[in-house]
C-alpha cells in the first residue's frame, strides 16, 4: 500500500471517528464533530450531484482503423491526411472509433467531429510536428481568456457532440526550446496586441493569431457538449494542455499529464458547466488546474461564467498551483469541489490558489477543497492574491467569498496560508478547518484585509490556532 493510499484512509478513519472522539472532549467538540460532518456531507452531496448530471459522449461501436486509410506508423510519414479522413468516415457513417495502433505516427493537428472517439491503443503515439504551418489555417480559439483565430490546437473540435479522445497511449507535442518554447509569453508584446485589438472591439475573426507568436494548446474542444477524455499520457505540450472551452458536460478521467515547459498548465476548464476531473496526474510548468472564464474586456463580452466542477481522487506533483481559480475569471468561478487528492512536492508553490485584481473583476465563490493529503508542498496551502498581473489598476472589484478548506493532513509546508485583499474590496468568508500541519513554518501566516476568516481545529506544528 502506498504512503498516500494510506494517509488518506486514516484521513478518512479520522474523519469518520471525530464523532466518537468527541464525546470525550466535551460538548464544545461535539458540537464542532457534528457540524464539520454535515458540512462535509453537504459538500459531497452537492459534488455527486454534479457527477450524476454530467452526460457522457454517446458514440457508436464500431472502429476504423487508421491503418485502412494508408496511414504508416515510422515516425516520419505525415499522418494528418490518413486521420482526418478516418475521422470523417466515422463521422460520416453516423460514429465510431479512429483507432491508432502500436506505433509511432508522426502527424499535424487533429480536428475531431461528432459522434467520434480517437482512440490510442497501448504502444501508440502521436508525434506532433512542431512545424508552426502545419497548424494553419487559424481556428476559432481563445488565448489566456482572448477570442481569437489561432493556430489550431494539436488536438481540436469546434461546436461538436459526443466526441472522445481514449486509450493508453501517448500524445507527444515535442515542444522544447529549440520550437515552441521560443515563442512570446503572455504578458508579452503579442499578447498585448491582442490585448489591445479586443479593447479596441475588433471583431474575433479579424483577430489574425497568424500575426502573432501564441502557442496553441494540445487539446481544445470549444463550444461542445458531451466530451470524455481518458486513459491517454500528454507530455511536452507546446501551451497549456486541456483546455475545454465553453463546453458542457466534460469528463476527463485517468489521464497523465506530464509537461515542464513554461506556462503548461494541466487542465483549465474555461466557461464551461459540468466537469469532472478524476483519478488525473498531474505534473505541470504552471498551474495544474486553473479554472478560467474569460479575460477583461473580451471576458466581459462574452460574460459566461466556470461552473460546477469536481476534481477527485487526483496527485499533483510540480506546478504553480494544485487547484487554482483565475486570474482569467472576467465571467465569474462557483461550485468548485476538490476532494480525496494528493500533493507530494516542493515544486508545487500552493494547494489552493485564488488569483485577481480590479483588472479582472468577476467572482469567484464557493470553493471547496477537502480531504488532502499533502506529503511536501513548497508554498501555503491557501493562496488569495489579489495583487495577480495588473494588481489594483482597475475599476472592476473582484468578489472572492465562500472558500473552504478542511480535513488537510500535511506533512510538510512552507507556510498555511496568504490571504490578501484590498482595503476597499476585502476578502470574504475564508473557512479553514481540521487542517494539520506537521512541524513549524519557514513563512508567517498572511491575513490582510479580509472580512471573515474562520479557523476551527486548526494545528500547526502541535499547536492550535
């Protein structure tokens, strides 16, 4: 049995026994047993019922094999041609399965249609180029939370149904220094002329990302419903690296995410309602979630909140942040439940990160991260920042309230938690709950300017605060 299996069943066995060990503690730890229950309770209910209402792609049984549409697996002959016309037969015969078998198949992007899973059986890879023409002519797309017409994302789907990316294979974007990494930033030049032409109100199709130097992401299906992706590794993304748009309904299931380049992220869900995130392993160049909905001006446009998503039964490894919501969050975050995950290095910089400014504005509220077992992290477990990017340049005031914490076993941390609000537009109700934390702090706790910040039964290196 693993060291994290086990923390976690005496995570759950204490949380279980609170009751009974309460009653030798008195009524005041009986009264606080109780209502930490219910709350726990309440916050699985509500993440089951989300699970329950997230609608899996319907796809026919019936398979065409790559191999039948003259595609050859040397890892040097150009596949894209040989996938799009599978994808379009399946797609044509009203669904099926693209199955990719053992081998490695160089190809371009990948642009699904309905009612079709690509599926990568064991010993499969896709090997990306990395030449940027091949991914042209632009898509509709969105770059740190600005519509655009961009390079195509290596694995794609625009206004689709019922679409699936399966197996245990690998997807290998190849980005390294030598290619993509040698692209723009964001904050850079190109992202601020982007910037610029949304606030200026130019039209998305005349957003030209051709101009640009944007890195696409690895998968993106935009503005479709009933989406499952599950069982394949992605490594060496070029950007982030699942990046559900505007979706509905996104499943997202035993997935290896294995990307060190900059500004990898894991998996941002953006504007989308209905997801779930399980059994994911997460280790990133950036945050391993990060929930968005949209960016300033264009995020106002467009004005669509992120909603309704469980992360469950995950490990986060390297990354900025393990569950983190913004700083694209224009459109406003709510109903986020993290529960029964693992945090196991110092090169993960917070547990649960909130960052904004009045750049943004928008919300984020009702956040619930439980049950964590956390055996290194080289940051606070909590981390509100309202000083992100532009900081307070803005006159759109963020609303971050309703962020729970509780039932945290923590090995080691550099600090509990930094919480820092403006003095005009504080944050907050911030509950911290059942949390302990082995051994003491390199790093004070941090409270500015928030309105409610609750600690029940929290322990720091023995002692409670």
């Amino acid at each position: 049995m693993s060291f994290s299996s086990t923390r976690r069943q005496l995570l759950r066995s204490a949380i279980a026994l609170s009751g009974s060990a309460a009653l030798s503690a008195g009524l005041p730890g009986i009264a606080h047993a109780q209502a930490q229950q219910s709350a726990d309770r309440a916050a699985d209910v509500a993440a089951d019922r989300i699970i329950a209402g997230i609608r899996r792609p319907r796809i026919p049984q019936r398979d065409f094999p790559l191999t039948a549409f003259g595609a050859v697996a040397d890892g040097t002959t150009d596949t894209t041609q040989a996938l799009a016309a599978a994808v379009r037969a399946a797609h044509e015969a009203g669904g099926g399965r693209v199955v990719v078998p053992a081998g490695t198949w160089a190809t371009g992007p990948v642009h699904l249609l309905s009612r079709v899973e690509l599926h990568l059986a064991e010993g499969a890879i896709l090997l990306f180029t990395t030449d940027p023409a091949a991914y042209l002519p632009t898509v509709f797309s969105r770059w740190q939370g600005i519509e655009l017409m961009n390079y195509s994302p290596l694995i794609y789907a625009y206004g689709q149904h019922d679409i699936a990316l399966t197996g245990s294979g690998v997807l290998d974007g190849q980005a390294s220094t030598d290619n993509w990494y040698t692209w723009g930033k964001p904050g850079g030049s190109d992202f601020a002329a982007l910037e610029a032409s949304a606030d200026a109100g130019v039209p998305v199709a005349q957003r030209d990302g051709a101009n640009y130097h944007l890195r696409p992401t690895f998968v993106e299906p935009y503005r479709c419903e009933r989406v499952l992706i599950e069982g394949v590794t992605l490594r060496n993304s070029p950007f982030w690296n699942l990046h559900p748009t505007l979706c509905q309904d996104v499943t997202i299931r035993h997935v290896t995410v294995d990307s060190s380049g900059p500004n990898t992220d894991g998996c941002d869900p953006e504007s989308c309602d209905g997801v779930l995130i399980d059994r994911v392993s997460f280790n990133t160049g950036d945050d391993c979630i990060a929930v968005k909905a949209g960016r300033n001006t264009d995020g106002r446009r467009v004005g669509v909140p992120c909603q309704n998503l469980v992360v469950q039964n995950s490990t986060f490894a390297n990354g900025h942040g393990g569950i983190t919501l913004g700083s694209e969050m224009t459109g406003g975050i709510r109903n986020v439940y993290g529960r029964d995950l693992t945090m196991s290095s110092t090169g993960l910089r917070a547990g649960h990160r909130l960052k904004t400014n009045s750049v943004r504005g928008g919300f984020l509220e009702n956040s619930n991260v439980y049950r964590v077992d956390v055996q290194a992290i080289g940051g606070p477990l909590l981390l509100i920042d309202y000083h992100y990017g532009e900081g307070d340049t803005g006159t759109y005031p963020p609303t971050v309230t309703d962020i729970n914490l509780s039932h945290w076993s923590v090995a080691s941390a550099s600090q509990g938690w930094d919480v820092q609000g403006y003095d005009s537009d504080p944050v907050g109700t911030v509950r911290l709950s059942d949390i302990t934390i082995d051994g003491p702090l390199s790093k004070a706790n941090v409270a500015d300017n928030v309105t409610d910040l609750r600690l029940d039964h929290v322990v720091i290196d023995g002692v409670e605060q």
